[in-house]
C-alpha cells in the first residue's frame, strides 16, 4: 500500500548547479496482513512526513532523493519487508544547434529505488526524451515504385514519413553505482534519426529533416542503437545491471503508434558480443 | 452549474444503419442566485433523469440528442432562461483506400446546443480528424540548400518533415438545418495533405506518403482548405451559420505543436469570395 | 515490437445480448535481432491485418478477441517466440438501487492474452469499477476527540472523509476456463464502502451515504474484501490463476491518492485460508 | 495561428524569494490571409525566439511574462492585429495547518495576455488550486431520514458525501494593474468546505473532517463564496475587471462530476451589492 501523485518541488544541486524540479512522486510498503485499523493510517502519515523532509534541502539527484525515501520508509516501518519509491520531474538542458545555436529542451526524468529488506537497496535511473524518426521502409518502397534505386552519391535522400518518437532508457543498479542522467540523455538523442529542438531556423529546419532521412530508423532500430550505446558508455557496470529501452513512434501515416522495448542486463548485451 | 463526464452508450440509428457510441456528456443550466438549498440538489437529479431518458432509445444524430436534453432541461427547470449540452463520442466509418482495400478508421463526433429561453434552440456539429501534414516551407528550405530549385516534371517531391495532424471543424446552425456530420468527416479529410489509415499494405504507404508530399500544408492551409470546402458544401445553410476550424500538427522537428484556428460565419467566408 | 493505440469498434455477443464496445488494443511480438528492414515493416502489416479480421465478427468477449489476435500472430510470424495482446473497452451495465430505481452504469474492461510458443495460451480477464470508500481512522478519532466513544444501537455513523475509489480486478488463467466479466464487477462493487450511481433521487443520495459510513475501509481492506468474494467465486478455477487486485482512493483530504495493491494466486488465497 | 505545449523553466523572482517553476507556454498570433508560404514559418520562428527571449531572464510574475511576449509579438509581427499568450506553471506554497504544522502544497498558477493593437494590453491572473467539500443536501435528507431533526449544540455534524473539489479563479485586469496570484489562491482555499494537505496528523485529519462538515458547500456555493471575497479584496480593481470562478467536485457518491462556473465583472459584483 502507499500513496500516488503527491507533487513536490525538488532542488538538484549537481555540478556545480542548483535547479529546481516540479516532481510527482509515488511510495510504497508492504505491510503484513495482520497491521489493520489505525496503523495503517499511521503509515501513510509516516510516508508523507518522509516525502516531506525528503524534499526540504538540495539533493544530488532524484535516484538519491528516491534511495533515500525509500531507506527511511524501511526504518520506520518495523514490520515491512519491502519499500518502493517512483519520483518523475519535468526537466531542461541547453542544447547545441550544429549552427551553434543554443536551445532549452524539455525532457523527463524518471528514478526508482527499492529496498528489500536484508537485501541491498537497487536504485534506478531512466530519462525520457523527444525525438524524431524517418521510416526507412517507405523510403525504400518509394524508390521501387519509381524505379529509382541506382542513387547517385551526395544526392538528396527519397521521401519518406517521418514522426515524433518519444524513447525511454532506465538503468537498474545497486546503490553504490552512480548513472549521470545527462548522460543516459545525451545516449537517447544519439538513438533518434535526429533530435528535435524548440526553435528552429530555416536553415536548421532543412538540415534536421536532411538528418534525419539520411539516417532512417524503425522504433526496433531506435532500441538496438540505445543498447550499443550504452554498452559502450558504462564499462563499469556491473553485468546484472537492467537495461530497460522503449520506444515509440507516433507514425504520421497511422492514427496508432509503432512501439519496441527491450528489457536486458548488461552481462546479456555484452555476451551478444562475442 | 450542471454536471460533467456522463458517460453513457447511445444507439444512433442514421441512414439504416444502427451504431452505438461510447459518450461523454457535459450539461449546464443557469440558475438564479435566489435558489439555493435542496433546489440545487433537486436540480442535479433532474439533470441526470433526462440524460437517462435521452440515451434509452435510439437517436438520429449526437447533436439530436443534445437537442433534446437541453429543450427537456429549460422545460422541467421553469426559473432557468439558458441550458447547454456537450456531447462527444468516438466513431468509426470504414474507408476505401485507393487501391479499393477497406480500412475502419477512428473519428471523434462532437455535438453541443444552447438553448436561451425566448430564442430557438441553436446545434452545432462537428468531428474531430487525425490525418498527416507534410511541411512547404522545409521542402523549399532544403531545395535551396541543395541548389535543387529546377525541379523535373514527374519527378519526386523534395523530403520534408511530416507529421500526424488533428483538426476539427465545427458548423452551428439553427435547430431546423440539418447538418450530417459524415460529410463534416470527409471534408476535413480532404483538407490534410493526406488522409491516414490504421492498415497500409507496402505500396498504400509508399502512395500516402507521395501524396501528402506533392500536396504540402501549413497548419494555415488546412484551415482555409476546409473552410473553402464548407463553403462549397453548404450553399443551403444560413448566413449567420458559425464555422470554427482548429488544425493542430504534432511537428515531428520539434517537442511542440503548430496550431491555426479560425472561427467565422458562413455569411463572411462567402463575402470573402466576391 | 508491436502497436499500440488501435481504436475499434468491437461487437460483444454475450448471454443473447449484442453490445458495442470502442476499444483500444495494444499488440506486441517479440522479434529475433536479426530479422531486420523491410521484414519489421510487414510486421506491422501483419499485426494490422489481424486485427482488422478479428474486429470485423460478434465475439464473445474482449479477452477471447485477445486470445484470438495472440495465436493468429504467432500463426503468421513463424520466427515470432511470443505474442501479447492488451485491448480495453468502455462497457455499460443496468443497475438496481436499493428502491427498484435502474441506473446505466460505466465500466472499463480489461482483457489481456499471451502465447509463448510451445506453451499454452493465458488468457486475463479484468475489470476497473469507480466506486467510494468511507475512511474508518478519521471516524475513530473524530469519535476521540468529541468523546463520542459509547455509541449507541441504530445511531448515525460519525462523520468521515469519504472519496471516489477506483479499483482494478483481474484474474489470469489458462485459456480453457472461463471467467465472466459481469462477475468480476460484481464482486468488485461488492467490496467498496458503497457502490456509486450516475442518477440518485434525495433519498437514495442519503442512502448511499448511510451504508459508506456503516461500511468504512481502506484501500487495503477494499483489496482484503475483493480477494475473499474472489476466492469464494471461482472454486473451479486452478491454483496458479493469478490474481490481481488494485484500489486507488482519491482522497478528498489530501491532493494525493491512497493506493493498495495485491499480486497473488488463487492457490495462496486458499493456503492463507487453512 | 500558433504554437501550443512549449515546455519551459521560468524563474520568478517574487517577494525577494526565488522560485523555478515548469511552465508550458501557447502562443497565438492573428495573420491576415493575405500572408502565406515561408513567411508563415518565419512567423513560427519569431514565436520561438521570443518565448526563448522571454524564458532567460528571473521575471516578476508569470503574467508579467505573458505580458511581455504578447508585446514583443506585435512588435516583431507588423501586420498582425492581435496576440495572445497562455502560461500555466505548477506552483507551491507553504502553508501553516491549524496546529502550527506546515506543508507544502502544490497549486496550478494560469497566466494570460492578451493585446489587441491600439488597444491596451489586457493581462490575466488566475490560479487552479484543490480543496475539498460536504455536501448540504445529503446531510439534512439524511438528518430527515433519521428524524434527527433538532440537533443540539455543540454536537457533530451528520454525515455527508464530501469528495476533492478543483477550484479556478482568474481576474482579467488592464497592464498597469496588478494581482498578486498568493492572494487569489488564500482566497479560493477559503471559500472550499476545508483546504486539505499533503500531510496530516491523526487529529488534524479530524478536524479537516470536523471543519468540512460544519462548513457543507455546493459546487455553486463555493462559486458564490470566492465572488464575494474577491470583491472585498480588491476594492482597487476597475469596474470591468473580468472575473472567472469555476469550481468542480468529483463527486464520492457519482461516477460523473458536479460543476459551477460564473463569468462576471467586479462592476457587476459591486451593483449586486446596493
């Protein structure tokens, strides 16, 4: 049992910089059976008082602040063996346009924590981020239909749809290990047929959508690039990290979406290697 | 005051055929600040036996039920001089696509009517459409970087970015026109740079995409589009008939969309044309 | 990989009644890494297709569809291991009031089927049911405080926060048996402080009321009620359904909501019993 | 034409303290239909740089914000003839519980300008705040129900439904005026059946319940009740200050929600008052 949507503004100070994050978070304990009445009342008190001090002074980030909560729910809680903290914030990064531009993006960023008892506690790190697909199957049909597939070099690429995709990556680790959600940001952007940005102009508009064609992608292509990249990014992982990928194309050409995840641990990815 | 997210199952039977939408209704009624207490209760209770009469039998059209309600609304509340209905509900017609398959696509109905005691009953009907937008000005943007700007007949469209669009489009008449909201749907249809579907075989996709590329769009251009179809449309309609058209593209370059609204009067849009 | 977001009409045929439902069906395959290009596009083709057949014929039910739209996917994609399908309905029942009174009530259905190759298909069947619970500690100490401890026979309940409750019931099962939905909503009425209605004249009002504050609970008492009527309806399903009972309130004191959750079997249910 | 769902962080800098609030930004400007192609993406651009302008520096107020973009709009924009900006932000506050406690709460501030050129420019202050409220009727039919007519002092309220209730308030005042959005949201909190907060303590739990019940509002009382302060409040405002209050219950005992809105001017509030 616990509580859901409980909005609270965080402070992050890392890096040398202070933001502040509007954050829903959701907590849970188990509680035996055999806690009823006003105990578990009680309870839900006990959490909201932790949620509270939780939030009151800058932390190093929001799988900490998680972690945190989550610890203090287990040592007041005598009786629970298990503790489960969920904490999503709105949050913005300047961005470089290849003009050399500067734009503030908007992105998600989403931190887990849980704590079974005697065990060590596992925290979690993800981001999610907006970006952009070209579909390469279209493109290639496309150019049958025309015959138009002897393509000369430095030519412009066939048309296609394109849409806006939005991808999650989340990291599982235990508490000692530290994930930059920066960085897990910077792997996602990498992952799109090209990153989107707020303002845009004409001359940018063009080289994106350029971009983006000159590296079209399926939902499954946008998954299996974030893996590689975080394959290659985090070589001091453990091997029984969880790697969680998901990503979803809001296809122009459907009124659904193309979705693909993958959940896998680093020991698999880096043993496909081989 | 009134009550919100009615959800209720309506049997719509139009042109022989017998369908049943999932609805949400809105009502509202004023009241005078003299009536106060139990009254209002009383109120809300009337508000919901009508909305339960409305449903229980088959109806022509959302918009006639909406009719109906709001005239049983001013009829059972003798001190209140105005009511108002909202109704949407998902719909579903099935469409051919060029190469003859069929396809059941989504659409959303969107009915209301006012009633200002003393004046008649006034209905709107509407439909809200998800197509495909595909943007000109980053066709021309790209044609220029490339030194492109001598284009071949029959040659392909320049790439673009493209993206899923809703619009909607309204018309609020008086309650003796009748306005059938399927021609509404394959109006605003019309308008996009390309219909979407939910199932497109190879060649189906391919063709969507060159269509929407040799017909690019701002989100300006699928207002005027649908209003010029309207207008087409409707020669039997009044002068002061209200037409509101909202077209709102979820740009695949950035995390925001692009949004053109224009709302006038079937009088102004045909003095536009002399 | 699959869709998600797929909006169909679905006709139920059940106990001799037709009803239409609108639905939204997810679909997922799971694909080898080396199935690539062209070959995840006519997937998605595939998927499509499917799912236009299923929805084109009365079913019985949404998790029969489900089950349905599993195999045929597995059928079609030969290299495919597993396939999971998720569809979601509004759905409508007639309810008696304690006075005699019917009242069209809404309910969301929740069907789910997955197919590992080689294993036999599971088939979940699950309903999510508003209704309203009572808070039992607030009454305890209201009571403490006004020294209102020594109730009398047949007096009034204390007052009490009370709140909108929304609970999720679903049991997983082999696709041979069978669990009817309208059970399911049954018991999961059954466990609230009281059932909700969209239409109450005064008196039923008051009732209502009445019977919340006669029968307070906590979210987790309203999972502890479900799983019992649970376990007590369905004797002749196995010891490895599993079962699934959610109940969130959104409390009317707080801007957050309490939350309980229970995962478990029904063959735990029945050890918890001895 | 427009722009819709801008995310970005907006520092304000209020009453000395600084705060950092995630805002999302629609931004609309008229363009006469004479002005197409490229310049209407021009036109997007100049938005974009606008709001990112806007975005970079500590400002005063959000509306202050909306003020200033709505300005440079029409400054940038020759030909248009009216702009229009919404901001809505999440926002929290400390507030201090009846036994001295205190507690974050979490609030939706709303912003609007509005300029039409040669007119003045026209700013909106509004905030979207969560209370709670008894039901009047349930009570006093349940009182009936009872014949527990003639109550005695000092003893509990009867039971009632009581539920979360959104309340929104806004006043719409030319430039050089000025409303302080902390004021408007002390006032909509007092005008609920109780405030309600993210965390309490058994006895404040129950005297948030005692409160709410010895305080039972309509959805329309509370509407009237928020007038009624805000006409107090701001004996400085004009005449035609534009005043909006809606408030909506999501009712314990319905599935559907009750709901209240009044549309008025301070002058008119003032003449209902001789």
């Amino acid at each position: 049992m616990g509580v859901t949507g409980v909005k609270k503004p965080v402070r992050v100070h890392r890096a040398g910089r202070d933001t502040c994050l509007t954050c829903e978070i959701d907590v849970f304990v188990d509680l035996p059976s055999t806690q009823r009445g006003s105990h578990l009342s009680r309870n839900l008190e006990v959490i909201a008082e932790i949620v509270e001090q939780g939030v009151s002074e800058p932390i190093k980030g929001l799988e900490v602040l998680a972690a945190d909560i989550c610890r203090r729910l287990l040592d007041r809680h005598e009786y629970a063996t298990y503790a489960e903290v969920h904490i999503k914030g709105d949050y913005f990064l300047e961005r470089s346009l290849p003009t050399g531009r500067r734009s503030i993006e908007s992105y998600k960023l989403i931190a887990r924590a849980t704590h079974k008892r005697g065990d060590g506690l596992m925290k979690m790190i993800g981001a999610r981020v907006i970006g952009m697909t070209a579909c390469p199957c279209a493109m290639e049909t496309v150019d049958e239909i025309q015959g138009n597939t002897l393509k000369q070099e430095g030519c412009l690429p066939t048309i296609s749809h394109n849409q806006r995709n939005v991808t999650t990556a989340m990291l599982e680790v235990p508490e000692q290990f530290e994930v930059e959600a920066d960085d897990l940001i910077e792997i996602v952007e990498a992952s799109f047929s090209s990153p989107t940005f707020e303002i845009l102009k004409r001359k940018e508009e063009a080289n994106v959508v350029i971009t983006a064609h000159r590296n079209p992608k399926f939902v499954e292509d946008v998954v299996r690039d974030n893996l590689a990249l975080i394959l290659k990014r985090y070589p001091q992982l453990p091997d029984d990290t969880v790697v969680t990928v998901r990503s979803e194309s809001e296809e122009s050409i459907h009124k659904h979406n193309a979705m693909a995840e993958r959940v896998t641990t680093l020991g698999e990815l880096r043993s496909d290697l081989v």
